[in-house]
C-alpha cells in the first residue's frame, strides 16, 4: 500500500504541474494563488484519518476579511480551513471524492491522474463563480440566502446563513456599500434572535452596522436582541 508521503511525493508529475499551469505555487498536496484582486484560491489534499486515501479541499480566501477564527492568516499561510467559501472537490454526481492512494505506484498514478481531470473540469470550474470580484458575492440578495438557492448554492456547502451575511455585509462594508452591509446585518439580527442560534455573530453584526452607520454620515445604534 502506498503510504500519504509517497502518494504526495507523486503528485508533482501530474496535479502540481496542472495546478501551477492556473496559477498555484505549492507542493505536497498545498496550493495557493496569488492574491488577485482580493481573492486567494486555495487546494489541500486532505488524507482520511485512517489512511489509504484522500480528497481535495477547495477554498477562496478574501484578503481583508479575518479567517473563521478572527484571525487574519499570512496571505502566503492560507488554507482552505481558512476561508469561508469551502467545497469538496466532486464531479457534481456525488457529495464528494476520495482517491485511493493504491497498492502500487503505478495505481497511484492512474488515481491522481484521475484526480488532476475531475479538478480541471470541476475544480477550476468552482474558482470561476468568484472570478469577477466583488459582483460575484454583491449580487447575492437577502431573498437568495433565505431561499438557498443556485446563486448561493454555488459558493460552496461549509457555511451558515447567518455566516454568509456575515460575510457578504463586511464585502459591502468594504465596497462603501453602507446600506446593504446594513441590510444583510439588520436581517441577521432578527433571524438569529428568533432561533437563538448563532448568538454569538450579534456584536460583529452590530460593529458592522455602527461601521456603515458612521461611513454614511450618521449615528449608529446597537441592536440588542
């Protein structure tokens, strides 16, 4: 059986050298993008916690938004564990992909080769819903999240709907579009405070009101809840 070392080792003659063609620098199953007009692409070859196979972690990282931790990672550190827009590399049939790392190399090999087709068909294909910043997340609407739909659905499964307003009103704070960061933050005030769950977004969404409150010239006022 070829071990995580040695199937990581082999992916530099196909997937590295495909993903370094679209931009990626990294090796051993770590790649990120350049920063590029605020955005980071992300790809990590996640092995099963028991061994003998893997996936492929896809994320996009915004370069002026803290991680999901409140940490603003090194722009040359991000993962895919850091981004708040996550997906599983899959062929869109299943939920998601695991490669068995093989018996022999020669097994290895085909089963990354498999892997390097599913990621230029599906992977890039994923990384091109965020190619047109900042309209691919400005043109999200609240009526998009309470719905879950394409427009949502195709960033990604690893967030929250409270989570994705997060994020969308701090793109529209940054964009100086003080309204909708108000909006988005104002509807996920009142969303949480009727399930209680998520309680603990309810400053940040209140920083991010106050913020915009000030930008556009006015007062702002906590929420309480």
């Amino acid at each position: 059986m070829i071990d995580t070392k040695k199937f990581k080792q082999l992916l530099k003659e196909t997937f590295s050298r495909e993903l370094r063609k679209h931009g990626f620098q990294g090796t051993a199953g770590r790649y990120r993008t350049k920063p590029n007009n605020h955005l980071i692409y992300t790809v990590n070859i996640q092995g099963d916690q028991y061994g003998g196979s893997c996936c492929v972690e896809l994320g996009v990282y915004i370069d002026f938004i803290p991680n999901t931790l409140g940490v603003h990672v090194p722009l040359n550190k991000v993962s895919p564990y850091d981004c708040e827009f996550r997906w599983r590399l899959s062929n869109l049939k299943n939920e998601d992909l695991w490669w068995s790392y093989g018996e022999t190399e020669s097994e290895a090999l085909v089963n990354i080769r498999h892997m390097t087709e599913i990621f230029l068909e599906y992977g890039l294909q994923y990384f091109e819903e965020f190619s047109n910043f900042p309209e691919c997340f400005t043109n999200i609407s609240i009526k998009d999240i309470e719905h879950w739909n394409k427009n949502v659905k195709r960033m990604g499964n690893k967030y929250t709907r409270e989570r994705l307003a997060l994020v969308l009103s701090k793109i529209h704070l940054h964009m100086n579009n003080n309204e909708q960061a108000i909006s988005f933050a104002t509807w996920a005030i009142n969303r949480i405070g009727k399930k209680h769950v998520g309680s603990g977004l309810i400053s940040e969404f209140n920083e991010i009101i106050n913020k915009a409150t000030a930008q556009r010239g006015c007062h702002g006022e906590i929420i309480d809840n």
